[in-house]
C-alpha cells in the first residue's frame, strides 16, 4: 500500500501537475492540504478518471484538506474534539479508513509569530489535534497523521537554526505541542533525502532556496505502531518541486508491506 501526503498550494493551480504525479507515481491514497477550494469545487471529476474518490473539507480561498483514495472512504470525520477557530473553525483536518487504515489529513495552522493570536491558536489546534487522537489510537489499528505540521520537530529540521531565531516553527511551545503528540503512541516516520542529507519538505519560493536547498522538514508522518512497524519505505519526493509553477512543498511518499 502507498501513502502520500502533500501541500499543493491551491489544487486548482496544481491540477495538471497533481493528476500527472498520481499517474507517475500511482498512491493507493494521498493527503492533501492547503487546497483553497470548497468543498463542491475541488476537481473530483479529474482525479476520479483516474480512478480515485475524495474526502473533501474546504471553505473557499484558504486552507483545505482532502484524501484521494482508490479504495473506499471509510468513517469520514472532518472535526476534531472541541475542535477551535479563528474566530470559527477552520478546514484544516479531515479523516478517512482507507482499506483498514486510519488517515488523517492535516494543515496545522502557521501561527503567524510569537505572541500573536494565530500563535495561541495553533497551540490550543495542536492539543485538540492530540486530544482527538488519543480517543481513536488502538493497538489493532494502523493509524497515521499526515500532512503540514508548520513546526520543525528539531534544530536538525531547519537549513539554519540561527535564521529562524524569534520565528515561528521552531519555538519551544510548539516543539512542544509536537512532542505531546507523539507521546500519544506515534512515531515520526523519517523519509528518505533524495538528495542532500536532510529530507527537507518546504522550501521558500524566494532566492532559488530550493536549489540551494534552504529548507524546513515540516510535512510530517506521525503513525502507531501498527501503521509504523508496516513501512518498508518512506521518501521525499523533491522532483515534484521542480519545473514551473511547483507547490513550495514536496510530497511525502510511505510505502507499507
């Protein structure tokens, strides 16, 4: 089974590149974030002749996440356990049993800057985000968050600690909120480079920073240990982003036995 996860930046402007990455690389389902559509506006029909459905959770220009699958969509939720908003809850996670694993697609909010409202708001997301998953972990159940954690788990994550001193996604509450997440039960899944030594997942549209490989690990795979103890390989997948008009993310791709 193959599972993906990815920030395409507006499905709409990455249509043509998003159904010729599902040919090329054929995932059984994928996460998608930062949709900025609707819900009855995402391009079902195009994916569909390929041979895929959609959990769709979308409030127009911003935010969004999906899950395109090839096997039935299963148990959908799209709210988390006292799920808060900005000032109303926002599209930022969707859920799916996918051939009898559980997926969750999620877009933590940016959190803007240290102090700021949206800040606060990510940290309180995060911990119902955490919440949410304790009540649905089970030992017998393959389960995995994927998706644009917007937080650099480590020093290791970021091209340059010292450039993002004072910054958001790299702060200690939110590196935080990360870790109580994980302490859940759920193991970061570490993708494979590509090339370089570091898999990052972002990079900057600014000052070529994806040639000169200036990047942040912010996509994320959290899984049980039932989702865990199946993986057999797990990369990023960086040609994605090059060539015209790529996301500023790359896929994350996990294969399971």
């Amino acid at each position: 089974m193959r599972i993906a996860t990815w920030n395409v930046n507006s499905v709409t402007a990455r249509l043509p590149r998003l159904v010729d990455w599902l040919r090329d690389v054929s995932p059984d389902a994928v996460c998608l974030q930062e949709t900025k559509v609707a819900a009855d506006a995402f391009p079902r029909d195009e994916v569909a002749a390929l041979g895929y459905d959609v959990a769709v959770r979308g409030d127009g220009r911003w935010n969004g996440v999906a899950i395109v699958s090839r096997l039935p969509l299963e148990d959908v939720t799209g709210s988390l356990v006292d799920e808060p908003g900005f000032p109303d809850p926002e599209a930022r996670a969707i859920a799916a049993t996918v051939g009898g694993v559980r997926l969750w697609s999620v877009y933590v909010p940016n959190g803007r800057e240290p102090g700021h409202d949206h800040y606060a708001y990510k940290l309180t997301w995060l911990d119902a985000l955490r919440r949410t998953v304790e009540g649905e972990l089970r030992d017998d159940l393959p389960l995995a968050l994927l998706g644009d954690f917007n937080v650099a788990p480590t020093d290791a994550d970021v091209w340059d600690p010292a450039a993002f001193v004072g910054s958001t996604h790299v702060t200690g509450p939110e590196r935080a909120a990360l870790a109580a997440l994980r302490d859940t039960g759920l193991a970061d899944v570490l993708p494979r480079a590509m090339k370089y030594d570091t898999p990052f997942t972002y990079w900057d549209y600014r000052a070529g920073n994806f040639h000169k490989n200036l990047g942040m690990r912010i996509d994320l795979v959290y899984a049980s240990a039932a989702f865990a103890e199946r993986v057999t390989d797990a990369y990023v997948d960086r040609d994605a982003r090059k060539g015209k008009g790529p996301s500023d993310h790359a896929p994350v791709v996990v294969d399971l036995a």
